[in-house]
C-alpha cells in the first residue's frame, strides 16, 4: 500500500514524477503539449518565409515555453530529495540543454556569431527527447533491440568494410569523369546503393560498372535479411519468456495460454 | 440448421448480406465488376487525353454506376431489420459518401468552385473499400496486424523523433545552398533517407553531410529489422494457436496448445 | 536397385531426362551451357554497337545453338514413352516457344513487320526458364512461397488498395504542375513510394505534400514486415517438420537433432 | 594448463597470435590503429584537392606504416613453427598483398602505367579485411549465413533470371527513346527496381511501361521476405541449440535439446 502524501513536496513530487493521479496525469499532458509546441517553434523558425511573417509570435511562445520549462526544471530539482541524482541523469542534462540555449540568445544576440547561435537554438529540438519519458523503460521492444545490439554492431561494422571494398572497386571501374571522383565519394555511393537507398545522384554509367552495381544491389537485398533475422529470434525469444510464466500448482508444466484456467497437462486449476 | 428464407425481404437479405447461396455469388460478381470499372472511371477521368476523348462515354458509364450503387444502397437498407446499424456502420457510411458525390455534381456544374468538385468526384475512390467486404475478417493477416499495433506505434514514433533529430543535425551540416533549406525539409529528406526510399530530390553536397548520410542509411537499413521482428514474432503466435484446431468436447473451448492433454478453460481431457 | 537400360531409347532417356548416370551429367552440362550461351547471344544483339560489328557471329552461333536445341527437342520426344506428356509440360512448351522463333524469322526477314520480329526473337530469352531443371522441385524454398502464396496475395491486393487512395489524395494535393498529372500516374507514383523504390522522377513540392508523402514513407517502412512475417513464419514451420521426421522406436518420441544416434528422451537406440 | 612460455619465439608468438596476454592486447590494439590509419591514408590519397595539398605528408605516413606491416609480416613469420602455413592462409595472402604494392611504386614511378599503379595501390584497401581477425571465427552470425548459404544462392539465382525476363520485357514496352537502349541495360533497370534501390537513372515513361514496372517494386516488396524467412529460421534453430549449454557427463557431445533427459549420442542420462 502507499502512504498518502504529507507534505508538499511529496506532494509535488507525485505530481511531477509520476502518473497514477490526477494531478500527475493534468501534468503529464500538459508537458506533452508544451514539448510538441517548442518542437514545432523550432521547425517553422528555420522556414524563411514564417520566419520573416511570424517572427515576433514564434519568439514571444518561444519565450513562454523557456520560461515555462524552467519553472518544470526547477519544480523537479526542489521536489527531489537528492537533487544531483536528477540533475546528471539522462533526462536532467536533456532537460538543461534544451532550456539554456534561449537564455544564451540574449547575450548573443549583438554579436555576428550567427552560426554557432543557430546551433544553440537548434539545440532544442532535442527537447522531444522527454518523450521518452511517456514510451516506458521496461519496453520489451527496447529489451530485445538491447539484447541484440552486440550482434547487430558486428553486422553493420561488416557492412561498412564491405562498402568500403565495394566503393575501391568501382572507383577504379568507373572514375572520375561519371561521379567516382574519390574513394570517400564512391563509398558513399556503395553505402546508397547497398542500403537499397538509392538517391541516383552518382551512378555508374559504363557496363561494367552496371553490371557490378547490380551485383552489389542483389548483394544488398540478401544481406537485409541479417539485422531482422537477429531481432527477429532475439524478440521471438523474449516474447516467448513473457508470454506467460505461471507454471502448474499440480505438475509444474508450463506453456500455458495466457487465458489458461487449469493446466493442460495433468487437468488442475492454475492460480491466475 | 439454417432456415429457409421466407419473405421477398429475408430472401433479399441473404442475396445481398450473404455468399452462400447461388444468388448471393452471382450479387458479389455483379458488385465486384461494378466498383473495379467505377474505381477504373475515376482514374481515366483524371488523364487530360482521355477526358477529352471520351470524357462522355465516362460520364455516362459513371451515371450507370452511380445508379446502380444507389440502388444497392436502398436495397440494403430495406433488407436489414435494423437500418441504422447498417447506415453508421463502416461499409453503410462508405456506401453512402461514394455514392453522393455523383448527384452533388449536378448541383455545382454552374459554379467554378472546381477544386472542391473535383475533390468530390474524387471521394468515389473510397469505393475500392467495399472490396474489404470480399476479405473476411476472421483472417489471421488482420488479427497479427492487430496485435502488434501498439509495438509497431511506439517503432514509428521512436521514427519519427530520430528523423526529427536527424534532419535538424543535416540542416546544421548542409545548409540551405544544397537544399537543405529549412528544418521540415531536412526531415522530409531524413524520413526518405532512413526508410530507404531515396528520392534524390535532395541529397547531401558536402563530404561531411555525406558521411552522415551514410551513417543515416546504415542506421535505417539496421533498424527495417525491427517492425520485421515485431510483426513476425505475432505472426508465429497465431499461427502457431491455430495449428491446432481442436476444441474440448466439454466445453468446446478452442486455442489448445498442441500437446495440451486437458482442456485450459474446464479441465476436462481432451480426445487427441 | 536400378535396372540397366535395355535399349537405345532407354539409355536416351536415362541421358536426357536424368543426372545420375556419367552421360546425364555431360548432358546436363552442355545443356546449362548452350542456355547460358544463348541468353547471352539474346542479350548482346540488343546492343546496337555489338548488333554493328559482330551480328554475323551472333547470327551464326544463335543458328547453332537453335539446331541443338531442335536436336534436344526431337530426342526428348522419341526417347519419352508418352511424347504428349512432355510436350504439353510446362518445359516443353519452353522448350518449343523459345526454338522456333529462329525458325520463323526466315519468312519475316524480308517484311517489315519489325515491332512483331522483335518480340518473337526475344521470345528466346524464356529458355533461362529451362535452367529452373536444375533447381529442383521438390524445394524447401518453393514449398514455403507456396504455402504463403495466398496470405501473400491478400497482401499485395490490400498494398494496391492502398496506393490507389493515397495516390488520388496525392493527386489533389500536390496537382499537376508538380508532376502528379493524373490519378494512374500519382498511384504509380504511391508504388514507387511505399515499395521504397524511390525513383524521384515524380516527388512532392509542396510542404504539405511531402509531409503527406513522408507518412507513406514510414507506413511502407513499416508494412513491408507483412509478407516477411508471413513467409518466415510458413518456412519456420516447414523447415521444422523436415528438420527430422525419425521417431524413437522405442517411445515414439519425435524432435530429434539430425546427428542424434540415441533418443534424447528414453536412451534407446534411434535407426537412422 | 598453459605452459609459460620458454623461449623468445615463443613469447612472440604468444604477443603476435594470441590476445589474452598484456601483451597481445597492447600488439592487438596498434594493429587495429595502424589498419585504419592505412585506409584512411588510402581513402584520402584519391581526393585531389588532399593530394594535392597533403600528398607528402599522406606519402611519408604511408611509407611508415608500410614499414610496420613489413615488419609485422616477418615476424609473423619467424615466430610460427610452420611458415608455409601462415603464408598461404587467407590472412598471410592479404597481409602480403596489402604490403607489397608501395614497394612496387618505386620501380613504376617514372613510367606512365598510371592506372595500373593506382589499382595496385588500391590493394591497400584489403588490409581492412585484417579487421576480420578480430570479429571471432565462432560467431553464431557466421554459422547463419554459412548454414542458409545454399538457399540464398538458390534465391539469388532466382532474382537473376527474374531480373533478365522482366529486363527483356520493358525493353519491348519501353523501348530506345526512354533509355531502354538495349537488354543488358533493361535488365540494370530490372535489377535496380526489384531490390527496391531505385537509382531514377532509367525510369518507365509510357503509361504502360508504368503499369508494368508497378508489377515489378509490388513483387521486389514481396519477395524481399524470402530471404528474411530463410535467414531468420536458421538463426532462431542456431540460438534455440545454443541456449543450451550442457555437454553429456559421458561423452561430452554438446548440442541437446532443452528437454532432452538422454544423451543423443551416447544414451548416457544427462543431468539436468
């Protein structure tokens, strides 16, 4: 059972931290707008044409979203009993790094600097990374990509060795004059085309270079199937663990159903 | 045992709403010809050639349809017991905006409000829906589709902010005089990029950008496994439940494991 | 054990049709290479620069290769038991169809007929379809395309249906100055999309355009897991009946490894 | 237990063929730092404007590190107790053939076989495949694709001959004026489209030759699952067999299955 909350800042910090009351879910969707919104901002600032019509309202929601995710970073230090627990973790830095930068637009703002203020702005786009938040940790999704993760960092490092080969290779087949100036540029173009990407800004223009691009393609086609065989066994097997773990009372089997009342191997009721 | 139907309005029914009878088929080929040459109308329609050829011959064809769809319509409602739920079912509310838009034409003729006609005329697409009809909802296709909607929501959202942080970065790195000229253009480029589509349309210019691309389009072609696993994984659930079709003879409870000796809903054994 | 061929049409037969004998396999091998020859030839005449300088030669060789091919034709008839078994084959009609276009090219020489020439001679690239003899029909690989085919067909009609309304939603919005010139065109344009093929012949202008198209980008990114998740589950289920069909002698337990000499599940010897 | 090792061409061995020393780790990590310093030098000699520029430098680095590999490879061999077997295994081949082409660049510098110079030198790209020592021989990833080798070779061959059909269909629809100039470039096009790649090079411009090619990404989005499918059951059957780890208390055979009770090589009782 939990204890009701007796103070204030127990009282903020169920608000603020977590989910199962009203207040907390009022909080939660509020913060969900607000982080859309700033995304937003910052997406239709870069847009020339809104820029120069809608300049002055994009700054002045701007300035109120800042604000308003600088009282949320300050409620959720003072709410907190050890506030550096928060402050240096994922969703602490996350939280400061995309509500700083708007302050530092003001000392910036006579100076020519433009390109690393645009970076700095920029910065809070990162702010969509608080939805995280909403997705949930204990994801079986996020489970099965972590419990691959080792072989699918071998998989694209072999990948990227046999662009690397690919890209040598048609570099001296077609050269410079059809797009292949450097080897880095027709690494490039393996990594397009063996991705099955394929933009068509570089391709090969002689036979023979066409007939080893439809190699690397084939290649590319059949080797897609590697990353999803991975994830595929690695969540097949996760899915299976949670599918259901009660075991019989009676005989111990398990392989129940989840909507399973009694044992399908020695016919006892299961507790549910 | 089914009744024999007994009135012209049951018999109608059973022509209309069923396929198991010789008349309900011979009605289900007559509606399948007739919304794949309505379907096949909107689209010559459209061809600036045609129209002017035969736009005619179209328009008359067109008004057949039209007619004919109406004529279902009404049949269809007089034959239910309950018309309502048919009207503001799925398929009644189908039925009905890809009928009017036709009779609604005749009204706007005079007016130049063409845009909104032609977007009316256009509605008779929505027709190709009543094939669903011909697919069966009992289908195994759908029901793994259904059950991994929440894993394939979160996938694509997870997406959708990777794409957002991804084109911000490449609007950063390119800068506008290689088409990267705004942040919601930069995350076009990165949502065709990371989904292997590639246009071409834009494409980065600069070595760097080129180098992140690529990085881009490994990640993408990486993570193409995931909905793969997601939907498989399912896939191999159902499929695996419906292997075995036998159903208790107590309770006739079905989705037995295969060696399951009692049933999981009553106990009783199970005759293998 | 096999009989030993009696007469020269059982030898024949032995020769042509079958590939354990010393005979059948240098047939076999002449064989796979007079196709992949002729295929080639096919190939090569299609180059107009190649047409110019070595035409005679092709000419030539395709005049011998034809005759063998006749040759091969004529024997597998006379050396079969029940000719009209063969020749209404799938490989004998393959067989007849791409041998006698060469045949008929004499009379249309001197015509002008060359749309029609064309096609004929071309007719003769469907004899790669003979190399399929050398795959094997009794496939893993064929038996689980097949057993998917209709689960895979419901597919690729719901994939149509889709492209159909999202190409006329595309057409009303990007119109056709921007290439979406009619309704056909802008459903080609979807395929060209949701498949992630991506020529970028037709792409969207307009903001709201791409912002639709990058929403067909990710549902392709995502579906594309549909027909993956249907063949992989049918070849998980075939591979898994083929991986070992012994039972144990003894307790008649199944689910062997294939290298297994004692059942895993009583000790008793296994007959292998 | 491992002996210490006694003499010096011992401990070097140890140093240069083994990792679990302190020393092999250190000899491990320059290795992997000289390798990728060597194609990098190798990716940024082809990009003129860095010739240019840094040639000497670039030249200078390349010599040093020729040197170190040079040295690598003698000692490689004087620390082995049978040289022969080193030297023709796959790594002493690549380890010669990356080393030995900035040699050779001496005695061709004053002659103008440019081209067969630069490909030499490209031979310097190999040393990537170096890496591969370090990616472990008895990965389960490797197993994979060794063991659905034949099936994708079957799949492949396939997409090929599917690819040269369809090629020589287009090229009959399309024909010269829309870049369908002759097969071999129809049957690029053909396998351009089906792996999905979509380059926009070649792209169908009649009506039909649209229709046809819609046909053809539906189908390359569909058969993209095979080898998903094939892959994928071989990998899960892999990692099923892996998850467990028993060996027989008998014979030590490994490889049971999760329920087995008896060995199924000896008929020995496992403990489980």
């Amino acid at each position: 059972m939990k204890k009701q909350p007796q103070n204030w800042k127990d009282k903020l910090h169920e608000v603020i931290y977590e989910a199962d009351t009203r207040g907390g879910k009022f909080f939660d969707i509020i913060l969900l707008i607000a982080i859309l919104s700033s995304v937003l901002f910052v997406m239709l600032e870069s847009v020339d044409d809104i820029q120069l019509k809608y300049g002055n309202i994009l700054n002045v929601g701007e300035w109120v979203l800042t604000i308003l995710f600088s009282i949320e970073y300050i409620l959720r230090i003072i709410s907190i009993k050890k506030p550096s627990k928060y402050i240096f973790s994922f969703y602490g830095i996350i939280d400061f790094l995309s509500t700083i930068p708007k302050y530092l637009s003001i000392f910036f703002i006579g100076t020519h600097s433009l390109v690393a203020l645009r970076a700095l702005r920029l910065l809070r786009i990162f702010r969509i990374l608080k939805l995280a938040r909403f997705i949930g940790e204990s994801n079986n999704f996020i489970k099965a990509l972590k419990a691959s993760r080792a072989k699918i960092a071998v998989f694209l490092f072999f990948v990227l060795i046999l662009c690397m080969i690919l890209g040598t290779i048609m570099y001296l087949i077609e050269g410079g004059e059809n797009g292949f100036t450097s080897i880095p540029r027709s690494v490039y173009w393996a990594v397009v085309t063996l991705t099955t990407v394929g933009y068509g800004d570089i391709a090969p223009h002689t036979p023979f270079g066409q007939f080893v691009a439809s190699i690397i393609m084939v290649l590319g086609y059949g080797i897609i199937a590697v990353p999803t065989g991975i994830v595929t066994s690695e969540m097949t097997k996760i899915f299976d663990v949670n599918l259901n773990t009660q075991s019989c009372p009676n005989c111990s089997h398990g392989d129940h159903n989840d909507d399973a009342i009694y044992c399908n191997h020695c016919g006892s009721k299961l507790h549910n």
